[in-house]
C-alpha cells in the first residue's frame, strides 16, 4: 500500500491518534476528502466522525459484531 500511494502522491499515515486535534487539523491542511483506515485498533470517537464533508472508510478485519474489539485476531482464534 505504501509503495502505490506514493506513486500516487497520496498522503499514508500510521501510528496517529485519530482522537488529538493535530490529527484533524492535519487533515484539514492537505484538504483530504476522505479516510481509509484499516487493522485500526482506536475507537474512533465523535469529533472525527463528525468532520463535515469527511468520510471515513473502516475496514474491521473480523465479522461485526461477534469479534470487535482492538483485537479481534484473539476472539476469533
């Protein structure tokens, strides 16, 4: 993923906390248009989530309900 995205000259993030504000404000200065997030192991909280104009795309890597969680690897094994 990271090798395609910078082909592409597409920001790649890892290791924020999508709950601090530098997260969001971040976003906002490279005028993002949406979010993709995936093996995220963060509750994402309601200041992000209610980002207007900001979609946020969460890939969860085990069937929801029964294996949520910050790591569903464990419940389902």
């Amino acid at each position: 993923l990271k090798h395609w995205a910078k082909q592409l000259g597409i920001p790649l993030l890892s290791g924020w906390r999508t709950h601090e504000p530098t997260f969001r404000q971040w976003l906002t200065a490279h005028q993002v248009n949406w979010v993709q997030l995936s093996t995220w192991g963060e509750i994402l909280k309601a200041p992000l989530l209610g980002t207007p104009g900001l979609p946020i795309i969460n890939y969860h890597p085990s069937p929801l309900p029964w294996h949520k969680g910050p790591n569903p690897y464990a419940s389902v094994i």
